[in-house]
C-alpha cells in the first residue's frame, strides 16, 4: 500500500485559485469514488474538507471544491486567502475496507 | 457533538508495547454505521493510517504494520484502543484517533493527537 502522490508544495496569491492534485491508481482513487480531503494546521488534527470526491460537509466554505479523472482526485481553493496557509491530505478507500493517505502538499499564500 | 481523546503512555522503550486508548465521548463505539480509526503522524512529516475497528469488532490494518498491530474495542462502550508491538525509532509519532463515518465515508471527527516517543 504505497501513499498516494501529491505535490510536495503548491503557493498561490490571495485571490487567486490552486488546485492540488492526488495521484493514485486504479487500485485505490481509480477505483473508488471515496476519495476525501483534509486541511491540517501546525499541531492541529485535520479537518475533513471534502468527502466522496466532491462533497462538502455543511460548514465548509464552498471556495473548496473535488474533482477526479481516472487515477487522479485534485482539491481546488478559489479567491485563495490568508487562513487558507496549512497542509493538505487525500484520502482514499483502498480494497479490503482499507484507506491510504497522500503524501500532503503545504500551500503558501505569497 | 462527539469528542474523541487519546491517552497513554508519552514515551515506550524501544522492543516494547505501545498502547493507547482513545475515549469517545457524544458517542458510543459499538452503535451506528461507524469506523473506529488510528492514525499517526512522525514529526515533520505525513499522516499514516494504521488500522480501523467497526462497531461489530471487525478490524482492517494497513498491510505494512499488520504483523504488529491490534486494535480492540474497549470494555467500555465508548473506548477503543491501540497496541503496536515490537516498537523502534520509526514510531514515533503523534498518533491520532479518528471516527470514520460510513455513510459520509470520512473522518469527520479527530483527537488532538497524542506525542509517543519511542527511547533507545
């Protein structure tokens, strides 16, 4: 069970919109539509964003959308602000009531 | 609204038995369409899931920690737990419990997390 890839960094002006991809395979993201994210401040516990490849959990700002395309799940953040600087992780179910995570991504607003 | 929060043991010789315990509260961990989650994070780097437990007893382990993993329900209807045998450097981490809601299919609700360091 290797994590799924995704860019080590992605930065982004306020305003501005990111999209930071999750790159599985057919074994996991390809094959499921189980695929959620989560956004992770500096010695905090994550915080689920999106779940089922584009579902928002009420409460979460609709600047945060998912998509996927075969193999690949990708987060979008639009009008990208301040609050938005933390680190972010996919998910996806694996087989066998299994889950593996991304390797995460740091977004930096410049 | 649920809670969760891990306790145990902040350092583990190395060799030994790593075991945390993580109480729910709102909630309880032998009722609904529920996964019972471990999850852990080394210093620096990613989130690793280790293994998960239904509110049935059934467990899944992630395939690499398999051989040194158990996770239990708790004789208590709202705590379960972790124990990792044979421990070394590699795991320390700070370790989380997480609730994995089956109908949403995400970990909606975490612990803070718990620092375990293991010692030479």
């Amino acid at each position: 069970q290797s994590a799924l890839t995704q860019p080590a960094s992605v930065s982004g002006s306020p305003g501005q919109s990111i999209t930071i991809s999750c790159t599985g395979t057919s074994s996991d993201v390809g094959g499921y539509n189980y695929v959620s994210w989560y956004q992770q401040y500096p010695g905090k516990a994550p915080k689920v964003l999106i779940y089922e490849v584009s579902n928002r959990p009420s409460g979460v700002s609709n600047r945060f959308s998912g998509s996927k395309s075969v193999n690949t799940a990708s987060l979008t953040i639009s009008g990208l602000q301040a609050e938005d600087e933390a680190d972010y992780y996919c998910t996806s179910y694996s087989g066998i009531s299994t889950l593996v995570f991304g390797s995460g991504t740091k977004v930096t607003v410049l | 609204q649920v809670q969760l929060q891990e306790s145990g043991p902040g350092l583990v010789k190395a060799s030994q038995t790593l075991s945390l315990t993580c109480t729910v509260f709102g909630d309880s961990v032998r009722s609904g369409n529920y996964f019972w989650n471990w999850i852990r994070q080394p210093a620096g780097k990613g989130l690793e899931w280790i293994g998960r437990i239904y509110t049935s007893g059934t467990t899944s382990y992630n395939p690499s920690l398999q051989s040194r993993v158990t996770i239990s329900l708790g004789t208590s209807k709202n705590q379960f737990s972790l124990k990792v045998t044979s421990v070394t450097a590699a795991d320390t981490a700070v370790y989380y419990c997480a609730r994995y809601d089956g109908k949403m299919t995400a970990l909606d609700y975490w612990g803070q997390g718990t620092l375990v360091t293991v010692s030479s």
